[in-house]
C-alpha cells in the first residue's frame, strides 16, 4: 500500500531516539511509491529555537531520510489558522474564556467529582454564558484569553455518529466530548496543537497519520474538527512508543540521549535503526 505520510517534530529540543523511531516508522508506511513529509511544528515561539530547528534537518538526513520541499513550518502560516478561527466564530463554535488555570482548579474544586478527560478535569465552563458585551469589554481592557470550542455547539451541529480507523485498533467511534471546552487558541499563541495539525493534515493531503499512541485519544478530538470544517479524513496509526532500560518512553523534558550526542560518538546510522523496533 502506499500512503501520503508525515513526521512533524517541533524544535523544542534535539531529536532523540523516540523520534527516529517515529520519522522511520511514517517513513516507511508510506510505501514505495507513497510520498513523505517533513512538517515543523513551531508554534511554541517561546520554547522553539534555530539551533533545534537545524538540527531536525541533520540529524534526518544522517538517518537517510528524504522529504518533498518546501517544509512546511507552521509558524510562517499564523493567518492561516487565524482563518479557520474565523471560520468557527462564525459559526458559533468558539467563545472567549478569560479563567486563569488558578480561578479553573478553585472552581473545579468547588464542583467535586469533577468530570475529567484525557488532559485532566474539564473545563467547568465558567465563560460560556458571557455576555457578547462583556467579552468585548474584557478583550478591549487587554485581558488574556483563550478561544474554546463549545463542544456541547460542536457536536450537536455535527448530529451524527462520527467514525475513523487506526491501523492498529480498527474502526473507532469518536467521542470528543472527552475533552470538554477546550482551548484552540490563546491570545499570545494563535493556534494549538489541536487546530493546526487538523488543518495541516488536511491542507498536505496527509492520507495516513503516523503518531505516538500517547496521542491516540486526540484523533477523537481531530475528528470532530475535520467533520466540522469539512476537511478530509485519514486513515491513523499510533505506534507504541520506545522505552529506555528503566521503562519509561524517551522524553526530551527527560534530557533523553539524542540523536546528535550518538552521531557525535561515532555510531552509524545503522546502529540507530537497529535500536528502533517500531520498523
């Protein structure tokens, strides 16, 4: 089978070898007369750094990976999430929520037996019922905010049963309403996760989404989007993830062994893809 795959890190950190696992593994779903994207994640401004970003590329091609240009990097296409924003507002689907993480952990307190999602307790909502006034008025004074996806609008504007399939687990029924409210944007980062991926991977004509099964519950959230706004739907796989000897996954928050220090040590390419059991 051939497939239109994509390995999208974000250049936070040197690659490690969690992530060659994962660029190998879309590498080579995409079959021999598939095409595979290289997408820079960036839209963290203030963690993402150039030193990183050069890095993705090296250590890539050292592996013998190659890509179709141009790459896309997400943060030279702000207006472009901006665009899909509008297209929700429009739609009655975002709101304005000014709770600082504080004012949601004391409400949620409040409420007790809170009900909880993939990230944690749902958003309770508090801002939903804001008046139109009242959300201008806050946003003119300079508060921060987040835009939030009214899920109960969402959903119930979709009105149908709403499906994918993984690779690895089969047909699946989404159920984004796991989420709650969430944010798709703040006022200092103009996209997340959530809203430039669903765009990206429709945008590219990504016909297989290769990622980590830590992200698999986030595909019921992806599905409710494209369905929403009308985007293609792909096919999914999440692959396990790679363990180091005391059992915990690669992380770069865990100052993982990179990519970069192996090729430094003198290792080959080889070496590398042998550590990998993903391919």
């Amino acid at each position: 089978m051939t497939a239109i795959t994509r390995f999208a890190p974000s250049p936070t950190g040197y690659l490690h070898l969690g992530h060659a696992a994962s660029a190998l593994f879309s590498f080579k779903q995409s079959g021999p007369h598939g095409r595979f994207l290289l997408r820079i994640e960036d839209i963290d401004q203030t963690r993402c750094r150039a030193e990183y970003l050069d890095a993705i590329y090296q250590d890539l091609a050292w592996l013998g990976l190659e890509w179709e240009e141009p790459v896309r990097v997400q943060s030279d296409h702000f207006s472009d999430y901006q665009n899909v924003l509008d297209r929700l507002t429009d739609m009655g689907l975002l709101y304005p929520c000014f709770c600082t993480r504080k004012d949601i952990q004391a409400e949620v307190a409040q409420i007790g037996n809170a009900p909880h999602g993939p990230d944690g307790a749902l958003y309770p909502g508090t801002c939903r019922a804001c008046s139109a006034k009242e959300r201008r008025d806050r946003i003119a004074a300079g508060e921060s905010y987040a835009l939030r996806l009214d899920m109960t609008a969402a959903v119930g504007r979709v009105g149908r049963e709403l499906v994918w399939f993984d690779r690895a687990a089969g047909r699946q029924i989404a159920t984004p309403e796991i989420f709650g409210d969430v944010v798709l944007a703040r006022k200092e980062t103009p996209t997340s996760y959530h809203l430039s991926v669903t765009h990206d991977d429709h945008l590219q004509g990504i016909s297989l989404v290769t990622r980590g099964e830590d992200l698999f519950f986030a595909s019921h959230l992806h599905r409710l989007l494209q369905e929403v706004l009308g985007y293609d739907v792909p096919e999914y796989h999440h692959h396990g993830l790679l363990t180091g000897p005391d059992g915990k996954r690669f992380a770069k928050r865990d100052k993982s062994k990179t990519l970069r220090s192996m090729r430094e040590e003198g290792l080959e390419p080889s070496d590398v893809i042998a550590m990998t059991d993903l391919v």
